[in-house]
C-alpha cells in the first residue's frame, strides 16, 4: 500500500516499482490522477490476479471543493475559467444541494478522463480540442458531507468535503455537477483517497519507504523475497 506522491501518475508508481524489483508483472489497482494524493494499492507476481478484486471494492475520499469558477478538466490540470460570484452561497443550500448526489445516480465522468471510446481514451480527443459525448454511468455515493468551509459568504468559497463511494466514481465530476446546481460553478482543488475496502491510508508507506524497504531485502537476500513482494 502506497501513499501515492502528489504529481505522480499511477503509472510512474507502479514503473519505479516494476524497475525496483525486476518483475514484469506489477499493476496497480485503481488509478490516482497526478494531483491527487493518497492510497494506491500495487500487486506484483501472481498477485496481480487480485487486481479486480480490489478495484471492486468500496473507496474514501477527502478533499476540497472550490466554488465560483470551473475547469474543462474539472481540477487544478487547467485554469479556472468563467468566474462567476458565489458569495450567497450558503451551507444551507450546499447541504439541500449535495443530496442530489447521495444514493445510487447516474454520472458523466469528465471528457479529460481515460474512459474509453472505439479502444481510445477519451481524453485524447478532448486534448485535440474535439467534442466529447459520454454517457451516464451508475454509481453509488454513500456519504457525501461538508466536514468544514472556509471563505464562505466570499466569490470563491472552498468545501473541505468527505466521500464514500461505489468503483467508478469520478469525484471530479462530483465537484463539478455539485456547482452546476449550485449556478456558481465548482471544480476539484485537491483529493486523498484514504481507504480502499477494508485498507486503510494510514496503513500505507511513502513510496521512498517502499523502495528502501526492497532495497533492504534485496540486501538481506532473505529467503521468501519473492513471496513477500506479491502485495505491497
């Protein structure tokens, strides 16, 4: 279990991992975007097997929501565009608001997202300045709560916010719906996931760690290496 650095890719992880360890077989099971922090789980050997399984399985979130703006990617990887005031917005219309999105909704994931169309990620197209049509996906919002505010009652209030949610969620695009109903516009400034099914964030190492850790049982050439490196 990886506390994922902010600015890496999923992929960068799992690449630092796979030349680590010298095993081919490394995946990752559940994919951080480069400005998100937080728990990522990587299994190596036959323990990439497992991968789906653990994608499965119910995830957390925590994070901030910045109103009176958006973004085409809907976070922080474009500039804030079309500022709009949102200082009468209040927690009790954030509350009203964010049940819309509790429960089992239909979402449409972001067009700068890997989703894919005729076998290509859709955001390549997006890129390429090209529309993007993608259709609504099933999900499961458990909890959605505000946990605190800051500038409320200023033009760009943030949300400090905590998600518990089905596989597939897209919270960039929670962020993004909760300020279209809200009429001021939102986007994702910040996210950590902090728990993966039963894993926990807490329970995780940084990747330094990670890779010292490896280092150190190289060095030991203890019996057993491969074995213990099937789930990290």
């Amino acid at each position: 279990m990886v506390d994922k650095p902010l600015g890496w890719t999923s992929h960068d992880v799992v690449a630092k991992i796979r030349n680590a360890i010298r095993i081919q077989k490394v995946g990752h099971a559940g994919t951080l975007d480069p400005l998100a922090t937080g728990l990522l789980i990587i299994c190596t050997g036959k323990f990439t097997k497992k991968i789906n399984e653990y994608m499965a399985r119910e995830k957390e979130y925590t994070g901030t929501i910045t109103l009176g703006a958006v973004t085409p990617t809907y976070d922080l990887e474009s500039e804030p565009e079309n500022f709009k005031d949102a200082s009468g917005i209040n927690i009790q219309l954030i509350q009203e608001k964010i049940l819309l999105f509790t429960g089992d909704i239909k979402q449409v994931p972001p067009a700068f997202s890997a989703v894919k169309q005729k076998g290509k990620p859709v955001y390549l197209l997006a890129r390429k300045g090209k529309e993007v049509v993608l259709e609504p996906r099933r999900v499961v919002i458990t909890v959605f709560e505000i946990i605190s505010t800051e500038g409320l009652g200023t033009s760009q209030p943030v949300l400090h916010f905590r998600v518990v949610c089905s596989t597939g969620t897209y919270i960039r695009s929670l962020a993004h719906d909760l300020g279209q109903q809200l009429g001021c516009g939102a986007y994702l400034s910040s996210l950590c996931r902090t728990r993966i099914g039963e894993f926990e964030l807490r329970e995780a190492k940084s990747l330094d760690g990670i890779l010292d850790w490896i280092k150190e049982m190289k060095e030991s050439r203890l019996p057993g290496l491969e074995g213990a490196l099937g789930t990290i």
